[in-house]
C-alpha cells in the first residue's frame, strides 16, 4: 500500500492505492498439470532452459 505517514485507516473505503511489484517474461508452455480442460498449473521453460511450474497470482 501507498499512503502518508499521517493518513489514517476509514473502513469502507479504498483511498491507499496497491503497489504490485511483478517481472514478466514470455516463455512456451511445455506441458501441464491437471486435468486439459482445467489444468492447475503450467510448466513453462525459461530463458535459460529450465522447465518450472507456473505460479498462480
């Protein structure tokens, strides 16, 4: 979260924006695990060649 130091918390409200540090890459997707039409995760291959699962967000 965004805010100043003296910004107080008013519940029902959102007027701290989020902050969402992420880095993206394009890779192929290899394979999968799970059911086809519902797969859990991803196996994808990296620039440098190695095979990982994806990570949900």
């Amino acid at each position: 979260m965004i805010k100043v130091g003296s910004s107080i918390y008013r519940g029902g409200s959102r007027p701290w924006p989020k902050l969402c540090h992420t880095d993206t890459v394009e890779v192929p997707v290899v394979g999968f695990t799970g059911p086809p039409m519902r797969p859990r995760h991803l196996a994808v291959r990296l620039p440098d060649s190695s095979v990982v699962p994806s990570q949900r967000r």
